[in-house]
C-alpha cells in the first residue's frame, strides 16, 4: 500500500470516527467522474492483486451467493483477492459498518447491492476518498456515491416484462398484487414504478394493482405476507413478486393451498428455486438474468477502474474476461443484458 494511499484511508477513518457525512462538495469533485475521465487510459494494464470484497445486499439468500460466485470466479482470473462480507437482513443501514472496515482494510473496490440508495452514501463516499472504487450492482445507491452501476437488464425492461407477465397470468383483467422485498430497495422499487407506468396504459385498464406488500426478502415473512394477500383479497389473479425471495415463498404458499390453479405466481426467480413449483403447475411463467454474471461483470468493472483503464464516465469501454466489451452508459450504468423467461418448455436448461 502506498503512502498516498495509507494517507487517504487514514483520513477517511477519521472521518468515519468523527461520523462526518462524505457528502460535502469537496468530496463530490474529488471523486466525480469528469475528474477521473482526464486520467482513464484505455490501455492501462488490469492491475494484478487487487483486493476487491462483495458486499451483497444481504448473505443468507440464495440469489446472493449465485452472484458472488461468479465476482470469485472472475476475481480468480484477475489474480486479486476476493472477499465477501454482509449482513444477514437486507435492512436499510444494515450495510454501514461492513463498508466502515472493508475501509480500513483498504480494499481497492467495493462492489455492493445497496439496501437503500441513500444510507450507505456517506460511507461509500469515505470510501472513495480513501481511493477505494466503489461499483454497485444489482440494486444501487445513490449515483453521487458509487463510480459505477452493474443493472441486470434495464430498469425499463424489467418493469415492462414484470407487467407483461400479470397481464398474461391474470388473462387480461382482474385483481393483482405485488410482493416485494423490503420497502427501500432500490432495484425493487425501480422496477415497480416502471410497472405503475405500464399499469396506466390502455391495454392494461382491466388489471387492478390492489396491493404492495413486502416481505423483506425474508423467506417466513414472505411467506405470510402472500398468506395475508390471499386473505384480504380472495379474488386475488396474479401475485407479482419481484424478488427471487418473495416469489419462491409466494409459490411455496399457493403451491399448498386451495388457491393452486385459481391464483397465479410470477415475477423474478432463480430457476433451481422455481422449477418444483413450475412442474407442479403453480407457476407457469416467470423471468431472471444469471445472477452470476452480474458478480462476474462488477470485479472486471472494479479492476478496470482500478487500475485506471476507465473512469466510469459514459462511453468508457472495457473487457470483461469471457461476457466481452462493455461501454458504459448514462450516469455509469452498465447493462448486463436482457432477461431470460423461464417456463416448463426451458427451466431444466438452466442450473443456478
Ligand atoms: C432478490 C433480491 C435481489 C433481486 C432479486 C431479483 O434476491 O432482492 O436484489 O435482484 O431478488
């Protein structure tokens, strides 16, 4: 570690201890983008060694560890050091102190899936003042605290297929619900505003959202909330569930109650979570990207940026090992690249 280096994480420890906010403007300049673009050089070799730990939105889910396994795997290929950390509740500023000692580890990039967009910002901002890259995946943060973003798909793709898929279950008209995970993440809550657009459209004017719950992407809770769903609204058609958590405890519910054929599941799930339920006809059609790419993707992102080849400003490109080039769009959002639709037809094709 340099002495520039140690410098900077040591500032940014006091900071952390005397619990400034890093949201000051000078902190904003010094890690903004256009700063850091004059500096980026295409050509820059991928540094080796690199310490790059995962911070997922929370450890005892399923679709957490699919993602980082494929940030180990790459982090592998770039000969770094791998690390994954977390809490075990996806709650908003359950995230914090974990960023606080990745810090004073001095990582040189923290890939996270924030649990709420804005209350891990004055520690990811510490972060970056310490020369720490920060990349969000899966669910950002605010895009003044992160260099760049890892979507899945488009936050508009998503929305669109989540309402296309309630429209298709529930035969064009009724009742439906949305079963979410907890009421700040980013990415769920991204997803469900597409959807109230799409909701507004003609074509969906016979389909009525009576209902977000969330079930805190917390299996039991989930599990309940569909419970009461059902309970409150017995003409219920459609539960859309958002979250791998909530809709493999949806269909868990449905799949066990005299509701199986009359109330429908879909929404985002991991095939090996999924297929019991789509084989037994609870659900018929439901969508996901390889969570394992997105964890594979961000450790090229973070060692690219890293190591100086990109800044994380628009049109930056880079190689991510075996998924190819990359270009960064608007606001340093990075697309993975489209969903993929699972129904009895393909579901045993995929394992994760
Ligand atoms: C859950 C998490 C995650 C989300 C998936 C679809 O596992 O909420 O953030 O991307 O569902």
């Amino acid at each position: 570690m340099s002495r520039h280096r140690l410098a900077a994480v040591l500032a940014a420890t006091l900071l952390v201890a005397a619990g400034c906010g890093g949201t000051t403007k000078d902190n904003q300049s010094d890690s903004a983008g256009t700063q850091a673009s004059a500096t980026a050089d295409p050509n820059a070799k991928l540094k080796e060694g690199l310490k790059i730990a995962y911070l997922p939105k929370q450890l005892n889910n399923p679709y957490s560890d699919v993602e980082t396994s494929g940030g180990e795997e790459a982090v592998k290929e770039l000969k770094g050091e791998y690390k994954k950390v977390g809490p075990n509740d996806a709650a908003a500023s359950s995230q914090v102190s974990y960023i606080n000692t990745l810090i004073q580890q001095q990582q040189d990039v923290i890939v996270v899936a924030a649990n709420d967009p804005n209350a891990v910002c004055p520690s990811l901002n510490q972060a970056r003042t310490a020369k720490i890259k920060v990349v969000t995946f899966d669910s950002d943060a605010s895009k003044d605290c992160r260099d760049a973003f890892i979507n899945q798909a488009t936050t508009q793709g998503i929305g669109e297929s989540l309402a296309k898929m309630a429209l298709e279950q529930a035969g064009g008209s009724g009742d439906i619900a949305v079963l979410s995970a907890t009421p700040n993440a980013t990415n769920q809550n991204a997803w469900i505003e597409v959807m109230k657009t799409e909701l507004a459209k003609p074509e969906y004017s016979k389909l009525k959202l009576v209902k977000i719950a969330y079930g805190n992407d917390d299996d039991q809770k989930s599990f309940q909330e569909a419970q009461g769903l059902l309970q409150s609204y017995p003409n219920l058609k459609v539960i859309v569930a958002p979250t791998t958590v909530g809709i493999a405890a949806a269909a868990r519910y449905i799949s066990s109650s005299s509701y199986k054929g009359k109330v429908q599941v879909t929404g985002l799930g991991l095939p090996n979570q999924m297929r019991q339920y789509v084989k037994d006809g609870t659900v018929k059609k439901f969508a996901l990207w390889n969570p394992a790419d997105i964890g594979y993707l961000a450790a090229y992102a973070g060692a690219a940026l890293a190591s100086g080849q990109i800044s994380g400003a628009e049109g930056d490109k880079f190689t991510a090992g075996k998924l190819g080039e990359y270009t960064i769009g608007k606001d340093g959002e990075i697309v993975l690249g489209p969903p993929t639709e699972f129904t009895t037809e393909n579901i045993d094709k995929f394992n994760f």
